[in-house]
C-alpha cells in the first residue's frame, strides 16, 4: 500500500453530500437499462465454492479449507497467491466476448477490475500484484474497454477493494502464507472485520479508485457494500465530486453504484444485489445478480437460472425504473462457460423481438398487476414463486403502453384489469393492441373489468411477451 490521492478534479461537484446530491443519471444508463457484470479472477482457477474461496480457503473449518488442503496441500506451502501462475487467459478474447455481449442485448459492461482478493485485473501503478505483471502479464481490463467501446457498450468498472482490509484475516490464525511479509502486497491489511480501516488503507483506495477512472474512464463504478463504514464516508465523498468532475471534462455522463445507505438517495445510484424492489421508486435504481444462484465466478457445479426467470425479473425491474446488471464467470483461460453464453443469447433472443418495451422506457402509473409477491430486499430473487401468465409490468414510452406479460398463457388469453374502463389508470380510448414480433392482429376487447386480448397461435418467443397498447388518434 502507500497510494497518495490525487488532487480534486476542476467541475461543478464539491466534496460534500449536499453537492453531489446534484447528480443526475446519464441518459445512456436510465434508457439502456441492461448490463453485463464480470467475475473473473484468480478464484476461477480453483472453480470451488464460489468467488469467496481465497477468504474461505484460509477459514478453518469450512468446506473451502477442507478442499483445499485435500486438493493443494496446507495454505502454508499452498496458498492463494500460488493460483496466479495457473491463471493463464491464454484463450482470451476481448473482441468476442464484446460481441457475445452484444447480441445478448446489453448496453453496458462493468468487469471486475479487483475483487476482495487484492489481485488487480487491471495494470495497477501501486501494486505487483495485478494480471499486467503476474499469471497472463495482460491489462485484462484495459483490452476489454477497448473491444467493448468498439461495439459501442458503454464501458464501466467494478472495485471491491474495500473489503480487502479484512478479507484474509483467517489466514492470521494458523500457519499460513498470509503471515509472510513478502506476499503483504497481495493478502494486505488481514485485520479484523469489526476495525475499521486505517488512513493508510483509505488513502491507498482512493488513490487506486481514482487511478481506474483516470486510465480507463469508465462510466459507471460499481462499489461492494462494506464502503458504508463511517471511516469511509469522507473518501467517498472525495471519490465521488473527483469521479463526477472527470466525467464533466470528458463531456461522458458518469454514474456510482452503491449499497444500503453509503450515500444519499440523489447522490449516485443505488444497487439491490440478487433482490428486487416492490413498488416503483422514484429514483433510478439497479439491482446486480448472476446466471448462476451459487456463485458470481466460475465455479465446476453452477447451478443456473433459467432465461425465462431473468428475463421475468428483467421486466419487473424495470417497470420499477430500475436497470439489470446481470454477471457472468469466465474460467480462468479467459473463456465464457457455455451455460452462461446460453443464457445471454437467450436473452438477447427475447430482447431482439421486445426490446421496444425495455429501452428507452419510463415506468407507467403502477408498475403492473398479479398474484406473485416480490419482496423489497437483497438475496429474495430464488426465493419466491416464478411468474406467472396473470403477472403483468408495465412500461411506456411516447404514448405506447407496453404490457409485458410474464408467462405465455396457456389459453392464449390475456385479461389485463389495470386497464379496465372502471380503475380509470388508462383514459383514452384505446387505437390498437399489438403483440410484438407478431404480424397477426391481436383481437381484443375492453370493458370495465379488464381488456382482454386473444393472442395469435403463433408465439414470437416462448418467454413473456409483450402488448404494445396505443391511443385511438
């Protein structure tokens, strides 16, 4: 460690809750409403558990440490930093990934650049310790902004090197190679959880935080949730009018992610992992998950989501006015496991015939109707029942209503009581009723209770679909 922040960038942010509160979410990220997240280090290599096992594998007891002792040996003579020459990327390919990215319908991308471990994925000034100089000798991160930008994703970058004061304490308890002075540059700090982290610590994240934005300019940076302790309130609040100035000089509309209650509501954009919201919030929001339920990296037994169930979740979300951040785990050649490519194609299958009702919306007056329950809240997106034929969301753009029904019903018939003459929440007569990727007229008809649309035979997609809904002119 020893970063030295760098001095306050010149713009129209100050330090200081009350003028970053100023901040507005840029246009490309409240119309783009889908991204594509990244795990991928040095955790890949061992593909056990999911991407926490460089802490586990140091706590006695658990089935990481277990693992890996049956598997490498003791931590003494194995430890985490002897994964790096097994990390090789040797099949790397930054274009195709891009391209991949693509076609699964997203607008943005937001890699990990480090992760709790310490080990940067990106060429970091102030450490050794990175993939530019160890393991691939490769700025991992700086070649996929590059091919990203050139299939015109906007590109932005997630740091979770706050939690890495704390993040290989275990290894302090036992014989381990987390006590060798030698390797402090990758196992850091390993202090206690309940300390909070040093002026050395915050000035070093600070330093390095700003050091992604000034090399890579990235649109969007995406926290963890410990840089909600109060020590780091006054760095956040120097990262952030830092951060939001750059993106005023680079005339880029900029934004932050965060967790909880590490800053206010106006001041960047909050972030609901692996959960949902259950109503429509009056601020632009994100909620960041992943294809698979048991880990965020690439792991030998991944337990997948289905299309149907992201794509359920997709639709909710954004009739919430919020975005999907939805990650991948590339193993550690620098492949996409197949599973997760699936899922992205599907994926954007669906967003290539319904995309009309997902970018460039604003939510309607509610944000739909039907039986399932989403509860407001982090880690409840495997915990309720999936969606069904009578959920609906709605979104709107221009005077198009688009009412995105969730499961294909089975009968071929659709009633949608939000737009019943009686609730009065859509008061114009209305023109036409479209089932989109179809040619086949919808026939449909409407009265106080609902309107009712009988849906052509001939499914566009197998997933939800989608009625867009106009005004008679």
């Amino acid at each position: 460690m020893g970063g030295t922040p760098p001095k306050m960038a010149e713009g129209p942010f100050e330090p200081t809750w009350e003028s970053l509160e100023g901040f507005k979410p840029p246009d490309w990220y409240v119309d783009g409403k889908f991204g594509i997240f990244i795990h991928w280090g040095l955790y890949s290599v061992p593909a056990f558990g999911n991407e926490w096992y460089p802490r586990n594998m140091y706590q006695q007891g658990s089935r990481e440490f277990e693992h890996h002792v049956r598997t490498y040996g003791p931590q003494e003579k194995f430890g985490y930093k002897d994964f790096i020459p097994l990390f090789k990327a040797e099949n790397y390919d930054p274009a195709a990934w891009a391209n991949l990215f693509r076609k699964a319908g997203a607008k943005f991308v937001v890699p990990v650049a480090e992760h709790h471990d310490g080990f940067a994925m990106y060429d970091c000034s102030f450490s050794a310790w990175c993939a530019a100089k160890m393991g691939p000798r490769r700025d991992l991160v700086g070649d996929l902004a590059r091919a990203c930008r050139d299939e015109f994703l906007t590109f932005g970058l997630s740091s979770h090197r706050a939690e890495h004061w704390w993040f290989f304490d275990g290894g302090m308890k036992f014989p381990s190679d987390v006590q060798d002075p030698r390797h402090a540059g990758l196992y850091g700090p390993a202090q206690p959880a309940a300390m909070q982290p040093n002026e050395e610590f915050l000035d070093d994240w600070l330093a390095r935080t700003c050091e992604l934005v000034d090399r890579y300019q990235p649109q969007l940076v995406w926290f963890d949730w410990w840089i909600e302790q109060p020590a780091f309130a006054p760095y956040l609040r120097r990262f952030a009018a830092y951060y939001y100035n750059r993106g005023a000089q680079w005339g880029r509309g900029v934004a932050i992610n965060f967790k909880n209650k590490a800053f206010p509501a106006k001041a960047a954009v909050y972030d609901v992992e692996r959960g949902q919201l259950d109503d429509i919030h009056p601020h632009f929001w994100q909620t960041d998950t992943a294809v698979a339920k048991n880990s965020w990296g690439y792991v030998s037994d991944p337990d997948y989501k289905t299309a149907d169930q992201i794509l359920g979740d997709l639709a909710d979300i954004v009739s919430k006015n919020g975005a999907l951040l939805l990650n991948i785990g590339p193993r550690p050649d620098g492949t996409i496991p197949e599973g997760d490519e699936r899922i992205l194609l599907d994926v954007g299958r669906w967003l290539w015939i319904n995309g009309e009702a997902i970018y460039g919306t604003r939510p309607w007056k509610v944000y739909g109707e039907g039986p399932t329950q989403v509860v407001s809240g982090g880690f409840t997106d495997t915990k309720r029942s999936a969606f069904t034929s009578r959920d609906v969301r709605f979104t709107a753009k221009g005077d198009a209503l688009y009412a995105i029904v969730l499961a294909w019903p089975e009968a071929g018939e659709v009633a949608i009581q939000s737009l019943g003459t009686a609730l009065r929440l859509y008061p114009p007569e209305i023109g036409g009723v479209q089932l989109l990727g179809s040619k086949e007229p919808v026939q449909w008809t409407r009265d106080e209770t609902a309107l009712r649309a009988k849906l052509p035979a001939l499914r566009p997609c197998e997933s939800a679909c989608v009625l867009k809904i106009t005004p008679k002119r």
